[in-house]
C-alpha cells in the first residue's frame, strides 16, 4: 500500500502542470516536499525521492532552480572533459589493483545542489562538490579496498569520510562515502558500494523484495534494515486516526539520529534525545510495554536518559507491567508515543465504562429494579450503540443520565421513586448521608485525566467525605463534602453522585493535602515548619508565601501524605511549634 501510495504521488507529481488553481498546486508540492519525499527516502527510494524532490523544486522554487540549471549547463560545457577523465583514472587505477569495478559519474540533482547552498549559505561557485562518481564492486571486502585505491590516488578531504557499510542507515542504505582533490584541483565526492547495495539504495523495499526472494545476503539483514517501516506500519495501525499518524510519523522522520546497541550487539538506531523506553518500543512492542527500568553501559539509569551514541541498552521487564502516561511526556519516536496513546484511550474507556455500569447498578438498585445486562438492550438501540460497554461508558463521561435509561427499561420506575433518585441529591441532603455510605459507588486508584479524578480546589484524602460530580466529558470529579464549590451546583441535583473511599485504598498511596499557616516572621520559622512535616512522615510538594507582614507572614503548603488522620496528625504537631502561630487544612 505504501509503494501505491508513494507511485501515485509521483505520477501526481508529473502532471501537477496541468492543474491550473496555482494555490492547489503549491499545496500538493509543499505536501510532497514534507512528507512523501522524505518518505520514499526512509524506505530507501533514493530514485523516486530524488525525482519528487525535483519536482517540488521546480514548481516550489522555479527561479531558483532554473539558475542553477543554466550554471550547470555552463560548468558542464567548461569540464566536459572531467567526467570522462576521472571516470578512466579510477576505473584503471582499481583494475591494476585487481578490483573489477563498474565507475560512472554524475551530476548532483539541483534540489540537492541548493540544499547545499541554503546549509552553507554559499553561492553556487563555493560549492565545489557538484558532482559525484559511483564505483560498483562485487563484495563489501572489495569495497574497502577499493577506497583503500581512491585515497592513494587522489588526495582525501578532511572530515568528509562516511561509512554505512559498518552503521547503515535507519532505511538500511549501505555505502561509502568520501571525498577527494581530482582533476583542476575539483573536488568530488565518491560512493563506492556493491551492486546489490546500489539497487537497495536506488528502490529501496521493492529491490528488497526481489533479493529476498533469491535468498541473497542482503535480504538476511532484513530485522536490522527495515525496522523502521515495519514500526512506521505499527504507527498506522495504532494511531487513533490519520491526523496523528501524520504526526508520528513527521516526528520519526525528522530527527538526527543516536545509534545504541542491545547486550547482544544488534544495532538500533534512534532520533536525537530518544530514552530507553523509546528504545525498548524500537525492540518489540511487547518490550516497551512492560518495561520497568534500564541499564544503560551496565549501570542502572532513569527511563528519561536521553541515550547517546554507543550505549549499549538493557531493558528490565516485568509481565505484570504497563505503559505509564506520564511516558508520554518525554518519550520521541512515534512508535512508543502512538503505543503510550493507545493504552491511555483503552484506559479511559475501561474507566468510564466500570463507572458508568456502577453508577448504573447503583441507580438500578436505589429505584428497587433488578438490573441484568439483557435488559439494556432497549436503551442501546435508541442511542444507537453497539453495545451495553459502550452504554456504561456514555454514563460514565456523564453524555447519559442514569435515570433515563431506567426509564427506557422499566418505564414509570423513576416516578414512582419521585424525589428520591438515590444517584442524585441535593448538596444539603449529601452533607446529612455522607456519613452512610449505603448505595454509594466506591472510588480507587484515581488517575489523574481519566474516569474519576481529585477535584484541585479542595484536595480530598482517602478518610474525607466525599461527594461526585459528573462532567460531560471529564467523568466524575471528586468534592469534599464541605467544599464550597458544591454550593453553586445545588440546583443541578442530576449531576450528583454518592461516592465513597474504597476499603483497599492503597495504603502506601501518597496524595496532596493543602494547609494554611501563620508563621512568626522570625529566622528559623520555616525551617521548624519543615522539620515538623518531615518528622512527621510528610513530604512538602509545593509552598508560596501568600502575605508577609511586619511581625508574621502567611503560607500556604501542600504536603503529601496518606490519608486525612496522616495530615490531621501533621496539623496537631505543627500547632504544637512555639513558631507557627496558627495552622489550618485549606481548600484552593
């Protein structure tokens, strides 16, 4: 599909004249430049890449590349016999060394030329390397031989050697790279390669497919030399639609590269700044998923490193783990960000689903029907669902209300119940029942950004009363039953929902509490407010000085801690400090 894809475009490419909207065709050509051309080079395609690239240049550039075709045309007439000559140099220098090669030579692509002159931001005369010669040979050993050959008889320029035989690159090109002094004091680079790496380098997959059918060599490099296009095919399948496949996968194409290795020696190469986890995803995707620390060169290292070229990467699993959302935040290839994405929907829709079936039983059971699954098969054929997992999940983002599916399955039911819509009471009736939590839907491991979350404003602790609020769209959002906000929804008792802490509340969970303190402006003070709350088993995540006076000055602090007795007892030590003049627990 990608081959028909990157054929169709190119054919598009060779008729763009005949479009006459001028805006539409600069749109296709700008298109092309960014991602198709970029595209059939990753999956080695030089040829077609070269001619897209062209193509873009003379409908993107026109004048531009019209000046450096005629200063080609004119350095063509003056060194007409330069080809040729260089082209006979090599070609008998490297057969009295035994090494039967096939030479030629050729004039880099105008694109490629202006590439050149934007990079250097030299004119067309300062840019010496113009041309290019190719030297074919039947083996990789003859290869370096050959090179061996070229640096004797033409003196090398300095830092311009390349070897992607050894390092291939990431869409698996293989060849030497060099560049020389040749005749006139002209320097031109050379390419030497085998004649299967030449047609790699020129069609890319398609050449592929052809040798690996012959059993070549070449085709066995296949896991290392298209990794990449497999992962870019992975990107398409899990990417939620093809707005973010096009990111991904303009992220994964635009990035320098790191090579590291794995403790058995294959090679893996990464964008700049990518992190063990991004390398765990280049490996496997099952590899990323359950990934749960790294050794980078034998030392264990957060996954947020960024790698550097040569580390050799250990990965650490564990069965039972899964991606972390926070992984999402710092990882870069499209590969682990489209995998990281992935579970982080199927999370939330497992979320919202579990809530929107307990609030459904809960509403079930408070209005005395018997609830089954069978019986919603009417309510999800008027809201054209697929399916009761897809019902419990519109409950759950708070798009259905509760009582009006009850209505659909057993109609009357929430009439007969009127006034008493065990879901849903007015806040001053939930400060009365908070105590019995009878009919409540438990609430555990809340996630921030999924289902059910804690609300900013009043920070509730596993030990508080609570109350839920549902938010189309955002799921349930955790109050305090004493939180103010709650005043201003007391006329929309649909949106109400009796919550309760689970009993196996993670124990060794931390969460925020906030407090509000009046402290002596005297040396000392703040350092005896922190004592007390390390001493005391709490950690200090945030602090701002909110008023400064004179003789005191207030602060707020959000501690972390595990539950309301934890942050009660930090509250009692800190009133307990000659230098803490008043302490209370705060909202926002």
């Amino acid at each position: 599909v990608l081959l028909v894809k990157l054929a169709d475009r190119l054919h598009n490419m060779r008729t763009l004249v005949h479009i006459k909207d001028g805006n539409k065709r600069r749109r296709i050509a700008r298109e092309t430049l960014d991602i198709y051309a970029p595209l059939a080079e990753r999956v080695g395609m030089q040829a077609m890449k070269d001619e897209l690239e062209d193509l873009t240049f003379s409908e993107l550039q026109p004048e531009a590349r019209n000046s450096i075709v005629r200063r080609l045309d004119a350095l063509r007439e003056t060194d007409r016999e330069v080809t040729p000559t260089i082209v006979d140099e090599l070609c008998g220098t490297l057969r009295e060394s035994g090494i039967n090669a096939e030479v030629s030579g050729r004039e880099k692509r105008p694109y490629s030329i202006w590439r050149k002159m934007e990079h250097r931001d030299a004119p067309f005369e300062q840019i010496a390397d113009v041309m290019a010669f190719r030297v074919l040979v039947d083996s990789v050993e003859e290869c370096y031989r050959a090179l061996g050959v070229v640096h004797r008889a033409y003196p090398t320029v300095p830092g311009r050697f390349k070897d992607y035989i050894s390092t291939p690159k990431p869409n698996g090109y293989c060849s030497l790279h060099t560049a020389v002094i040749g005749p006139g004091k002209r320097r031109v680079e050379v390419q030497i390669r085998t004649t299967e790496m030449h047609d790699l380098a020129e069609y890319g997959v398609a050449a592929h497919w052809t040798y690996k059918q012959t059993g070549s060599p070449a085709a066995r490099q296949e896991g290392r030399r298209f990794r990449w296009l497999r992962g870019l095919l992975e990107i398409l399948e899990h990417a939620a639609g093809p707005e973010e496949f096009l990111e991904q996968t303009k992220l994964e194409m635009y990035r320098d590269q790191v090579f590291c290795f794995t403790p058995k020696g294959d090679l893996i190469a990464l964008p700049h700044r990518a992190t063990p986890v991004d390398f765990a995803y280049s490996v496997h995707s099952e590899v990323g998923d359950h990934c749960v620390g790294a050794k980078i060169n034998g030392r264990l290292a957060p996954l947020r490193t960024a790698l550097r070229n040569g580390d050799q990467v250990e990965i650490l699993r564990s069965s039972g783990q899964t991606p972390d959302p926070n992984w999402e935040h710092f990882v870069v290839t499209g590969k682990a960000r489209t995998r990281v994405r992935r579970f982080i929907r199927q999370q939330e829709v497992s979320e919202y689903a579990s809530l929107g079936e307990a609030i459904l039983t809960k509403t079930f059971q408070n209005h005395k029907e018997n609830f089954s699954v069978n019986a919603l098969t009417p309510a999800t054929t008027k809201y054209q669902l697929r399916n009761s997992e897809e019902l419990y999940s519109w409950i759950g983002r708070g798009k259905i209300d509760p009582v009006e599916v009850l209505e659909i399955v057993a109609p009357g039911a929430a009439r007969r119940r009127k006034g008493r819509r065990g879901k849903f009471v007015p806040f001053r009736r939930n400060r009365n029942r908070a105590q019995n939590h009878e009919g409540a839907v438990a609430i555990k491991g809340l996630i921030p950004g999924m289902a059910v979350h804690l609300a900013g404003c009043c920070n509730p602790l596993p030990g508080d009363r609570i109350v839920g609020l549902i938010t189309e769209g955002k799921g349930v959002t955790i109050h305090t039953i004493d939180c103010e906000v709650l005043v201003s929804f007391g006329g929309t008792p649909e949106r109400w929902l009796d919550v309760a802490w689970d009993s196996n509340v993670d124990e060794g969970g931390m969460h925020v509490g906030r407090i509000s303190t009046v402290l002596n402006n005297a040396p000392g003070s703040l350092n005896a407010l922190t004592e007390v709350v390390a001493h005391a088993e709490g950690n200090i995540s945030n602090l701002k000085i909110t008023h400064r006076s004179l003789d005191f000055f207030e602060i707020v602090v959000d501690v972390e801690v595990q539950d309301v007795q934890h942050l009660t007892h930090i509250i009692a030590a800190l009133r307990a400090d000659p230098a803490i003049y008043k302490v209370e627990r705060s909202g926002a």
